[in-house]
C-alpha cells in the first residue's frame, strides 16, 4: 500500500514546531487523514491555556512543496456563523433584538415567497436552522463570479419553496445566516462583516481573522491553497468569490484566531453567560449520526469517550474546517485543504482527529 511511504514523507515535511509537548495521536491522525485520501494537505493547531501547538501534514502549496508556517490563512467557511450568532445574541443582550420575536419584525416586507411566513419564523430559528427556508445555493447552482450581497443571497432562496412550516424540523441552511447578517445590518446600521469585526473580531485580538473584500479571490499570506479533484485530477482552487458564501460562510481566519475565538466563547468573554446558554440549547441534527446536535450558531459533539465538545464545522472549496473544546479541556482547530472521502460525521477525518485528542487510547 501506498500508506506508509506517504505517511513518512508527511512526518518529513513538517513544519512549525510545538510551543510544548504534542499530544501525539493528532499528528497520526492528521498525516493518515491526508495520506489515505491523497489529500494536498492538513493543518490542524491545539491551544490549552497559554500554550499553543501547531501541526502540519502535506503541502501548503502542492506546486512549491511549501509546508505549512505559523499562523496560515484559510477559509473557515461556515466556522463564520458562530460568529455571526455570537453578534446577534450580543444585539440580544443589549435590547435590540429579541430571540423569540419574528424576523418581520426587524425586515417588514422582505421576506416573501411559496410557503414562507416571515410572522412566524423567530430569530432563534434561523440561528438554529429551523426555519423551513429553502436553500439558496446548491450543487447545481453555479457560484456568482461577480460579488454579491446578502440581499442578493436571499433574493436566490426566495425564488424557491419553504422546505418546512417553521420549528417543526431542523435542515441546516445557509440561508439563515444571510438573513441574520442583514438583521445585524438593520439593527446596527453597519454593514454585517463590519459590525461583527467590531463586536467580536477586534476585542479578542484576532489581527489574522477578517472578511475579504468581496472582489477579493485571494488570501493575505501566508496562506494554505485550497484543492479539489477536478474531473479526476487535483485543480487548485484557491481563488474564489467569498462574497457568495456571506456571511454563512466568508470568513478568513487561521486556526490558532480560531481556538482563541472559541476558548473565549466558551470562556463567556463573548455573550453574557445567560445567552452562552441559550447558545448551547441544543437539537439534533438529522445527518448528525447522533453525535452532533445544533444550538445558536455552536454545535455539540459527543465523543465515543463521553467527552462532550462544542464547536463548529466549516466547508467551502478547498478548505474543509472544524473546531472543537469541551468546557473543561484544549480547544482544536483544525483544516483539511481537499475535500476528505467521508460517508458520514462519524467516518471523516476531523472526528478522528478529536476522538486522538480528547479520547487517547
């Protein structure tokens, strides 16, 4: 098998040395993750307290062989809608939103379409993915090449049916977060990605962390390429309009910002402690294998072990993201640059990955 010879050429090039000791199952995982599906590459960094550890698998860039430095860019993908819940249920705290209030409340008018009632879809819905909205992008729908708003985001779902009477299923929909973007636009009169760098990007620190431009396709260096197979063959697929994923999915972070932004969060330096309940007030998810179950905008994963870790997952070409901590443990970030072969939650490498770090044999 082609196995072990990648698998040491992986622990060959690996770059950005450990703060501390490595928790050493992670760096198995992750080189198995991009050795068994032949993936470009992985970066995964753990942050426990004060002390922070980096790992690396493959390449940053399949054409130079450039590892992986400290504090890579990636595309976190839908790791934004933390985030942006994280923002809403501030609004919440200070008065000018309502978890249980209707979303026409705050967009009279804007919401319309084939079995779709905006009077009676609740804020906490959309954080929660129970709205019954259609999806406004799918597999079949090509990417806009020229940058859109969320408005224009919305615009694409309304031309599509409900997919449920609102709180009567949970359907994980990106729609939801646009239009929770445009509820922080209308509440603070700033544009979205502004509010939230303000609200929550700035005062943790996140210097790395922010949304692109929306004509910019690129990442600020140092950056990890994003690939996919393209009829068969690996196409590098980097360049890209984030402003398609919006604010559902067009953050930019690296995975040390990441563990910073989740360990405050669950630290409740982000949303008052009441809300961070409310956050984390949960249902299941239908394709969860009844390991992961949904709150306001963070997921709760339980681990074969009994651990339970909160955290959320993110998916955009080319980067294939997750973050993870229990109340009481290290937070991971972790980004696979290649779509992983997975069937389901439970079979990806990312769970994997969690299990070597919070379940050690």
């Amino acid at each position: 098998m082609r196995i072990a010879g990648v698998v040491a050429l992986i622990l060959a090039v690996l770059t950005a040395a450990p703060v501390h000791a490595q928790p050493p199952g992670v760096q198995t995982e992750l080189a198995r993750a991009v050795a068994e599906d032949d993936l470009a590459g992985g970066v995964a960094v753990v942050r426990d307290g004060p002390e922070l550890t980096r790992f690396a698998a493959g390449h940053s860039d399949v054409a130079t062989g450039a590892g992986f430095a400290p504090n890579t860019h990636v595309r976190v993908g839908s790791i934004t809608k933390t985030f942006v819940a994280a923002t809403i249920l501030q609004l919440v705290a200070e008065g000018a939103l309502e978890l249980e209030a209707p979303v026409e409340r705050y967009l009279p008018g804007r919401i319309r379409g084939d079995g779709i009632d905006p009077a009676k879809i609740t804020v906490r819905q959309l954080l929660r993915h129970q709205s019954g909205l259609p999806e406004y992008f799918d597999e079949i729908t090509a990417v806009p090449a020229e940058p859109v708003t969320g408005d224009r985001l919305l615009d694409m779902a309304l031309t599509r049916p409900a997919q449920f009477p609102p709180g009567t299923a949970m359907k994980y929909t990106n729609t939801n977060y646009v239009i929770a973007g445009l509820l922080i636009e209308k509440v603070t009169g700033l544009p979205a990605a502004v509010a939230v760098t303000a609200r929550v990007i700035l005062p943790l620190g996140l210097l790395d962390t922010y949304f692109p431009d929306p004509a910019d396709r690129g990442l600020r260096a140092p950056l990890a390429h994003g690939y996919e197979l393209v009829d068969g063959r690996r196409a590098d697929v980097t360049d890209f309009n984030a402003s398609a994923a919006g604010m559902a999915g067009s953050l930019v972070s690296t995975n040390e910002d990441v563990t910073t932004f989740l360990t405050a969060l669950l630290d409740g330096r982000v949303v008052p402690a009441p809300l961070l309940e409310q956050m984390m007030q949960t249902v299941p998810m239908p394709d969860g294998d009844g390991v992961l179950r949904y709150g306001l905008g963070l997921a709760r994963a339980s681990l074969p072990c009994g651990v339970t870790a909160w955290g959320h997952g993110g998916d955009v070409p080319g980067y294939h993201s997750f973050m993870a901590k229990p109340l009481d443990g290290p937070a991971v970030a972790m980004t696979l640059t290649q779509e992983p072969a997975a069937a389901s939650p439970v079979e990806d490498p990312r769970a994997a990955i969690l299990d070597a770090l919070y379940c050690p044999a």
